[in-house]
C-alpha cells in the first residue's frame, strides 16, 4: 500500500516569499505538486494508493525547522533527554531535522563513536538526523573523513576536557586540514579562568554573565575569524551573544563564514536572572538588552545567518543546586518556532524571515540537499501552524524529558498543528505518533 498525503487549502509559504492559497500533493515522501486546487489521486487511482487528506484551513505552511545546534544527552546522560524524547519534543515544535552536538559519554570523535549516534537515530528519532565530529587537540583523521558528519565542532572556551581546545597549534592543525565547516563555541578560556578567580567570592547566577563576559566572546570570535581567512576555512559561528560580535562580522565577515544566534539571547537578557535564576543560566551567558536590539538588527540584515536553539537540557534538581554548582543550558525545540512567530505577528520580523532563518538558510549553510523549502521534488518535512491561536507555554505539557522551559508563562502563537517528516504524520492537533522514524542527513549537496 502505497500513501499518499494531501494537505488541502493551506496558506503555504513558497520559496519567493509569497504566499499560495491552496493545496500540497505528497507521494513517497517528496512534495509532487503544489496548486490553488489539486484533485487528490485523480479519477482511476491505483487500488495500491491510499490518500489521507489533511483540512489545513486557517492554518500556514511552513517549511519544517531544522535546528543546527541541539544537545541531546545521548549517549551517557539519558537521564536528562535521550534522542526519544528529544525527537518527541522536536515534533510538537515543528522540527523536522537536527544538528547535535558532540559533548556526549562517550565523546562523539571517531568514526565508531559516529555510527554509534547514527544508529541509536535510526532506532529511536522520530525526526532526521545528524551529528557534529568533536574536535580534540590531538588531530584525528576522523576530523577530515568521518562520514556523514555535518561539521567539525571546536569549543575554544566553557568546556572541560578533550572537547576543549584553545592551543593555537591545534587550532592551527584543524583549520588547515580538510575543508568540512568547522563551527566554534567562541569563548576565550583564559579570560573566563581569570574572571572567575576574580569574582569567586560570588554565588548569585547573575555573575555568570560577568565571568563569561562579552569580551571573552569577542576575543575568541576574532581568533576564529583570523584563522578562517588565513586558511580560506568555512567557518559557522554558533550562538552569537554579544553586539560586539554581531557589530564586528557586520565589517568583516567573509562569504564563507556563518554566523547564528539563539531564541534567547534574542528575547532574554541578565533581567531573567531576577525571575528565573539558574534557569537562565547558559553558555555563551545571557547579555544586555543592548545586545538583543544589536542582534535582532544583524539578523535582520543579513548579518546573522540563521536561527538555532543550543537545546541542552538539565533536570531541575541540577539546577536547584545552587551557582557556581549549577549546569549551563536549557531547553529550547519545542518553542522556539512559536517564540518566533509570535514576534512576526507583532510585527519585529516576517513570516517568511523566520522560514528563512529556520529553515531555508539552515539548509544552504550546511549543504543539506532538498530540504528548506516547499517546492516540487523536495523533502515533505513540513509544519502547519496556527498563527490565529494565542496559548503560554506550560510546564504540564512540556515533553522534553528535562521538564521545564525558560519562557515558561509566555503567551505564544505559531504553534505547530501538524508536524510532517518525510511525508509522514509524526504529530497532529497534540498527538504524537511515536512509530515514525526520521532518517540521517546528508551534507555536501
């Protein structure tokens, strides 16, 4: 039995930014036919094919989210989130891909370590997947040829261990080799160790934005950037935080070079210390309000090139544990498509920007082939929301395993309805259909 999908009379965003009225035909996962009125099978259909229609009334059709930076605990930490409960979450926030990062037990750094991540997705993601190769300072070959890996993942600061590499030969070594995007945690390590010495005697979760200051983000950002140019290397540079960053790419940011920033450090700053404590606690830190209105001009000039959640959850007994003893991170994939539309709704951004950014710009900076986009011949990986329906974000329904979110209490809209991978339903008006399996992405296309 062959099936079949037909979304009927969306308001679907197309690849030029206008917006279609009508109706979107999808056969074995690929998007066959985009129209005002499509007559589903035809008058003799195939007794093999069966058709299931979807009402999409009222509703608008994006393409799926893909998310480039999520960190999501598997393997060695599953108590916190595992690729189940993750993908679980991505579908009720209309993310149909992610990107995830290598600071797992073990450490994803080898070719073994890889296919051990591809096949624990294959098994249990409900979305497609993907997975970054950590960099070590001890040059591996895996860096260059491990396969299929989306980048090389570099923390130059806010890592212990392996994973951290600040030594300027080793930088050296992984910017000259290979030519697979490398993406960097840009923070300076040593001026962090400097200003946690110096403000030691502190214990209140505001200070964190002290010590990883901005100036650590900055001094870290223009080394990456110098090593960039010097070997011609494409370079992403994650979470943007600070203006002074934003303020520096928008002189000096070659074609090959990418930059992204969070939901939140668009929308939060250092005031959430004050209502959320530790729960706001993240590296690279929460800024100045300055720094969001910075941002949010960078992104919407082109500065800043897409939109990632940094989803690194942590229970709330680590949190409750008290600065300096609390994890960094949060949760982020169940609302940052709703996060973002409700800012084009009151008219900071558009609609199709925050496709752009989520989805279509996602999918160009890291070559990843047919997705991004509602067009004949691409992947079916799509999000009906309601941008009609406001409703807060409430602890009770979060899914992530972790259990809490930051933006607890927001009043949102943009949620997503129906959350489509692959041309199959893997979440619909609250339901998820944990039987769907996501597959692995591919890069270089």
């Amino acid at each position: 039995m062959r099936n079949h999908l037909l979304i009927r009379q969306a308001r679907i965003l197309q690849p030029d930014g206008e917006f279609l009225q009508g109706d979107v035909l999808i056969q074995e996962g690929k998007i066959r036919q985009i129209g005002p009125d499509i007559p589903g099978l035809g008058e003799n259909p195939d007794p093999d094919d069966n058709l299931r229609v979807i009402d999409a009334v009222g509703l608008t059709l994006l393409p799926g989210v893909i998310d480039p930076q999520v960190h999501f605990r598997e393997p060695g930490l599953e108590y916190k989130e595992d690729l189940f409960t993750a993908s679980c979450a991505c579908a009720r926030g209309g993310v149909t891909s992610f990107l995830e990062m290598p600071n797992t037990r073990p450490l994803t750094t080898t070719q073994a370590t890889l296919d051990d991540k591809l096949a624990r997705g294959a098994r249990s993601s409900l979305v497609n997947y993907g997975f970054f190769i950590g960099a070590t300072a001890e040059h591996l070959p895996d860096l260059v040829e491990a396969h299929p890996a989306c980048g090389i993942k570099i923390f130059m600061g806010s890592m212990k261990g392996p994973l951290l590499v600040d030594d300027q030969e080793a930088l050296e070594a992984i910017f000259s080799q290979g030519d697979r995007l490398i993406a960097v945690h840009a923070e300076d390590r040593t001026r962090i160790e400097e200003r946690r010495q110096q403000f030691s005697s502190r214990t209140d979760p505001s200070v964190h934005s002290e010590i990883q200051d901005t100036q650590a983000a900055l001094i870290a950002t223009k080394r990456a950037l110098s090593l960039s140019k010097k070997y011609q290397r494409r370079l992403h540079i994650l979470h943007l935080s600070t203006g002074d960053e934003a303020l520096l790419l928008r002189e000096d940011k070659p074609s090959w070079v990418t930059a992204e920033v969070t939901p939140q450090h668009l929308l939060l700053n250092t005031s959430a210390y004050d209502t959320i404590g530790t729960l706001a606690q993240m590296n690279p830190p929460l800024r100045s309000a300055r720094d969001n209105e910075i941002l949010w001009q960078a992104l919407l000039d082109g500065v800043i090139d897409f939109i990632a959640t940094d989803h690194a959850p942590h229970t709330l007994e680590e949190k409750a544990q008290g600065y300096p003893n609390t994890p960094s991170g949060m949760p982020g994939v169940e609302t940052s498509l709703p996060l973002m539309l409700t800012q084009a709704m009151q008219g900071r951004c558009t609609v199709p920007q925050v496709a752009h950014w989520m989805s279509t710009a996602v999918a160009k900076g890291y070559r990843i082939p047919n997705k991004g986009a509602i067009a004949p011949g691409y992947d079916a990986d799509l999000v009906l929301v309601d941008l009609n329906t406001y409703r807060p974000v409430l602890r009770e329904e979060v899914v992530s395993k972790c259990g809490w979110n930051p933006f607890e209490g927001w009043n949102l809209t943009g949620w997503p309805v129906v959350t489509i991978v692959g041309g199959q339903v893997v979440y619909d008006h609250g339901k998820l259909h944990t039987d769907i399996r996501g597959t692995a992405l591919s890069f270089g296309g």
